[in-house]
C-alpha cells in the first residue's frame, strides 16, 4: 500500500466516528420524520399512511360553523382555520421574536462600551458574560422566583414604588410574553453576541478613527461612517442566527416557567411540537409541524439573505 493510500485510509477512519454519528443522529432522524409527517403514529401502533392530511389540518381553512354574511348583496362564507392554536402560537413565536433587534443593538452598545480601555475591563467583561453560561434550568427558575406575584423581588421593589397593584408577569395573558422577553434580553446582551461583537470591534483598524478625529468627526459620525459599515458582517451573521434560534426556541421558558400558559400565550411551536408529539402521542402530526417550520426558517433565512446580504455587500 503506498503513503498515498495510508494517508487516505488514515483520514477516513479518524472521519469514520463523526460521519456514523452524523447518519444515526441527524440523517436518519430527519429522514424518519418526514416520512412520519405523512403518517398517523401513535408510538403503540404501526404507523399509518394518511398523505398531505396532517398539512391540510394544520394549514388548511374551512367554513366556519358561522352563519354566511351578505355584503352588497353578495354572499360571504368566513373560513376558519382547521388548526388556530398553529397560528396562535405562530404568532406567539414572532412576538417573542421582537426582543432580537433590542437585545442585538443592546449587545452592540455594550461591546463598544467594554472595547474602551478602562481599569478593570477585563473583570466586567467575564461579569457581563458570565450569565449566558450558567445552567439553563436553574436560571429559569431563579428568574420564576423573581416574577412571583406575592413574594418576587420584582414586584416587592414595584411595591415600595409605590405601585399599588404590581402585574401578574405570568399568570397574566397581557404580561407573560413581556416577561419572557424582558428576561431574553437581560440573559442575552452581554452573552455570545457581545462577545462576537466585541471581537469585530478589536477588528477595526484604529487608524480609521485617528483619522476621522484629524478630520473632525464626532463620536456618532465615526459609528456610522466607520464601525457600522465594518462589523456589518458580524450584524449580519447574528441577525441570522438569531432569527433561526428564535424560530426554534421558547420550549425550557414554557416547560420550566409558564407551562404554556396563560390560556396558550406562551405556547411556542417548539412547545407545540413537544406536546404534540409526547403528550398526546401525535409523531405523525408533530412531525408535521416540524417540516413545516423548518420551511418558515429556510424562507425567513434565504431572504434575510438575499437583502441583508446585498446591504452587507453594499458597505
């Protein structure tokens, strides 16, 4: 066998463990549920060839059990959709979503603050950074604790406020979703985007500013002019990835705190996929479900693409 082959075979054994592991783990799941998204499983029983009718379930729309409405002198039958807690907690899911364009300028803000070379720098950064990698769990819980109607520390410093009647963050319809997004954004400025950010910032060469102050430019000129246009990749990337996670994301906050509730409004399709499928045993419909959100963030992602890509380009 000649050295050529060796280094070849020596390759494909070292790749031979994360390739099997790849196939097991990610392929064969993936494949598996697509082919469940067109079956009926109930996890006791074979599964059951039912074609689109999971999809025409949850996207489809039918005549309202209403009576038709005549509008100038046309009749009007209202549809209803077959499956409204899909797009209720579709809505949900982008609500929450809101947060990401806060927490990433909050983020921004936050590295150009700790790029400054200031006593210390190094200690605020770790202390900035050092929530995003404490258990995800316990922290929910803590953060449950500090939203507690009766004994939370929030609503105990509302109360010496002088708020009479503090909000019931979430037991509350009108407040739940503020609360989850309040706490992403207070566990998410100063994690893994501060980071990034604070790293394309060290990237940007300091003879640009030298120069815009030579020129007289103020403090916000040379952001736009100089630091915007050059960390917009790293914008880009983060706005990308946190658009996708914020599709997939929302399960641990409504498992841990909220259960769902109240009355769904916390309900993500992340938390709609797992009570689907391991509370009332519907993998077919679940599955479903999946594939379909995974069409939402292909489109979301490839235009997000396609136009923040050409801005990207443009600076």
């Amino acid at each position: 066998m000649t050295d050529r082959r060796k280094e070849i075979l020596t390759a494909y054994v070292f790749l031979a463990p994360n390739f099997i592991g790849f196939i097991v783990f990610t392929s064969a799941p993936v494949l598996a549920s697509l082919y469940l998204a067109f079956t009926r499983w109930d996890l006791f029983h074979a599964p059951r060839w039912v074609g689109m009718q999971n999809f025409v379930s949850l996207l489809g729309f039918s005549p309202s059990a209403d009576e038709s409405t005549s509008i100038l002198g046309l009749t009007r039958v209202p549809y209803a959709p077959n499956d409204p807690f899909f797009w209720q907690y579709l809505y949900n899911t982008a609500y929450l979503m809101m947060a990401i364009p806060v927490t990433l300028f909050a983020s921004l803000m936050l590295a150009i603050a700790l790029n400054q070379k200031i006593r210390g720098v190094v200690v605020y950064r770790t202390l900035f950074f050092l929530p995003s990698i404490t258990a995800g769990v316990a922290v929910l819980i803590l953060w449950k604790w500090l939203y507690n109607t009766d004994i939370g520390l929030i609503n105990s410093i509302l109360t010496q406020l002088g708020v009479a009647h503090p909000p019931d963050w979430l037991g509350s319809s009108t407040w739940a979703k503020p609360a989850l997004m309040l706490m992403g954004f207070v566990m998410g400025v100063g994690g893994s985007s501060m980071i990034l950010y604070l790293a394309a910032l060290q990237g940007v060469p300091r003879e640009l500013y030298e120069a815009a102050q030579i020129d007289g430019a103020s403090g916000r000129q040379q952001f736009l002019t100089i630091t915007w246009p050059l960390i917009a990749p790293t914008t880009f990337f983060l706005a990308i990835m946190s658009v996708i996670g914020g599709f997939q994301g929302g399960f641990m906050q409504a498992y841990v705190m909220t259960g769902g509730g109240p009355a769904g409004s916390t309900t993500t399709l992340e938390y709609y996929i797992y009570n689907k499928a391991f509370a009332v045993f519907n993998m077919g419909y679940a599955s479903a479900i999946a594939w379909v959100l995974f069409v939402v963030i292909l489109i979301v992602s490839l235009a997000t693409w396609k136009y923040g890509g050409r801005a990207v380009q443009y600076h």
